[in-house]
C-alpha cells in the first residue's frame, strides 16, 4: 500500500514521535494523532493536515496502521488494550517504544486472535534525526508485514533493517541499549576515578578523544561534561533504568547470567533513586552520582 491506501495514526507524540509523525505527514501519509501532554506538537501537526482523534479507540477506527512511542511496556500494554476496541481486523500496530520482548510476544498473540498484526520497531537516534527524517529502525515483524509498513517506516528513518520475527526488534534495541548505557557507566566511574586522582575532565579528554576508545555515544556524553549541554544527549536516568531492567527481564527468560548487565543497572538504579537534582537528569550527569555515592563532587561547566 501506498500514501493513497495506508492510514496512519500515531501515539504519544513527545520529544521523539512529534518529528516522526510530522514525517509521515509530509511523505503523504493520512495522519490521525491524539491529545498528548504538550498540546503544541499535537497543534503543530493539525496545522500541517493531521486529524485529532477524541479516544484511543476512536483512533484505532480511523486507521490501519498506528504507531506508538510510549515510556514502555504497561503503557504499550494499556495504549494497546484501547485501541484494539477500534482497530479493524487487517491492521497492524506497530510499537516504536524500547519494551519489553516478553509482553511484547503476550500483546501479538493477542492481537492476532483479532486478526491484527504487530511488529516492533524499536529507534536508534535522537530528536534531531526524528526531525530529520534520519532515524534508524529495527524492525521484528513477520515478512509480509515488514514489507507494508517498511514505506511508511522509511518516512522517518533513513536506515530500516529487518531483525526478524515479532520481538527481535526489542531484543536487538536492548542489546544496543547494554552497550551505549555500558559505555555510560564505564565514562562516569572513570570520570570520577582521574578527579579523584587529579586528572581534570578536560586532560582525559585530550586522550580519550580521537582515540580508539572515542564514539559518537562518547562525544554526546561528554559534550554534557565539558560543556554543560544538556540538550547533546537526552536519554534520562529514568529510560536506562527501566532498558536495564527489561535486559534483565530478557536474560532470565532465556537463562542466562548476566553479571554485567547487573552490575551497569545497579549504576543507573542508584543513580536514580539518589535524587539530587531529579529523576529526569539525562546520563550524562551519571558522574555526578557516582562521586556522590563515593562522598566526593563532580563538576561540570554549566551551560
């Protein structure tokens, strides 16, 4: 199906899924949306062409093809159990949240005894590439479906890849996500460590960067730490919480110890519930937790 046959809706439309759906809407696509808490992203969209549906299952009967890009899986879980009280048979619920494998296998078999499909479509980038248009998506879904939506998909992500059957797109995101918030504990303890011993930010850095060990994950964290650009990395504590969590959750279903895992969740855990200055600081404060769990300060330049 084309712009002229696929009707789109979209759920949540944040920091991410605003530059998505306005993606969609300008590639041709039908657009219905649903009141979100910022009311000037779901105005911005009615002004480009979108519709505004009253309920999620007044959405759900609108369209055939709905996206969601929520926190994780209960509200994915609660998001989904409204819609389907709409959706028609034939249409596919694509789910673009980092969840967890384990409901989202649940809410497939669901769906399917509706006669919908889903797949899930898990994104790697930030805002600015959904603005872009440059996004990229890893993509679980059965093959017929992966081509249906893929044209669609293609609207916002400039790199859209097949993983396999419903699931693997989660399980693939989580893996990425171990690594990246991997990195992220390994930057704030060794951040801490050259303080402690005498080695400013900036001297690290001057090794660090153009190095082997430099990375794009590399660059946005420490554009936080050098230069106190908050907006260069916005992935909370509250995410890397919950992503570890759901790693774990994938672990223990397939029996498998994670020792590592644990031990990068534990980091961000007690980061978060340290407090400070809130649960919604994004990872690159992580070094600031880590020096005060250890009694000791981290400052960063302050933009």
């Amino acid at each position: 199906m084309g712009p002229a046959e696929e009707t789109v809706g979209f759920v949540d439309v944040g920091l991410m899924g605003h530059g998505m759906a306005r993606n969609i809407l300008e590639k041709g696509y039908p657009l219905t949306v649903i009141a979100h808490r910022d009311r000037t992203r779901v105005e911005d969209l009615l002004s480009r062409g979108a519709t505004e549906a009253g309920s999620l299952k007044e959405l759900g009967e609108y369209v055939s093809v709905v996206f969601i890009c929520a926190p994780g899986s209960p509200q994915v879980e609660a998001i989904v159990r409204e819609l389907k009280g709409g959706l028609k048979p034939g249409s596919v619920v694509v789910d673009c949240s980092t969840s967890d494998p384990n409901s989202t296998a649940a809410l497939a078999d669901d769906l399917e005894a509706l006669g919908i499909d889903l797949a899930d479509a898990p994104l790697g980038g930030t805002p600015v590439q959904a603005a872009e248009g440059t996004l990229g998506a890893m993509v679980g879904a059965r093959a017929a479906v992966f081509e249906r939506i893929k044209p669609v998909i293609e609207t916002w992500a400039a790199s859209v890849v097949h993983i396999g059957g419903i699931g693997d797109g989660h399980r693939m995101k989580l893996l990425n996500n171990f690594l990246s918030l991997g990195y992220g504990a390994i930057y704030a303890e060794a951040l801490v460590l050259a303080g402690k011993v005498g080695l400013s930010p900036e001297r690290f850095d001057s090794v660090i960067r153009g190095s082997r060990m430099d990375c794009g994950f590399y660059q946005t964290f420490m554009a936080y730490v050098l230069d106190g650009n908050r907006e260069a990395h916005k992935f909370t504590l509250t995410n890397a919480v919950k992503d570890l969590r759901y790693l774990e959750s994938m672990a223990n279903a397939a029996g498998l110890a994670n020792p590592v895992g644990n031990a990068v969740k534990n980091v961000y855990a007690a980061a978060h519930a340290g407090g400070g200055d809130g649960p919604e600081d994004y990872v690159p404060t992580l070094p600031e937790y880590v020096a005060r769990l250890n009694g000791t300060e981290f400052k960063t330049k302050k933009a």
